[in-house]
C-alpha cells in the first residue's frame, strides 16, 4: 500500500468519526432536553397537566343523559 492512499484512509476515517461524534453529540443534547422537561412536568404541582400528557385521549367528552 502506498503512502499517498494510506494517509487518504486515515484522513476519511478521522472525518467519519468526527462526524459520528458530532451527531451522537446532538442526540445526547436532545435526550437531555427532553430529560429536563419530563422533570420539571414532574415537579410541577399541576397533576391533570400531567394526567392529560400521560393519557391525552381521556376527559375530552362527557356523556350526558337527561
């Protein structure tokens, strides 16, 4: 193997892996995001806010009988 492709090589695979750190990057700064608003719905004294985003689909009609 000449020297000329080796270095070519070593040089795509050290762009690969930057780019493989930046997009893993990205993803842990989304997941901490979304850590952060799960914990503050959590902590908020508003229980049906947390009701109504665990179970979205219940409470939005009542059946009336007269």
């Amino acid at each position: 193997m000449d020297i000329a492709l080796m270095s070519m090589s070593l040089s795509q695979g050290k762009v690969q892996q930057q780019a493989s750190l930046s997009v893993m990057k990205m993803a842990m700064g989304n997941a901490e995001q979304q850590g952060e608003a799960v914990k503050e719905l959590i902590n908020s004294s508003n229980v049906k806010a947390l009701q109504q985003a665990a179970q979205p689909h219940l409470g939005g009609n009542i059946d009336l009988k007269l």
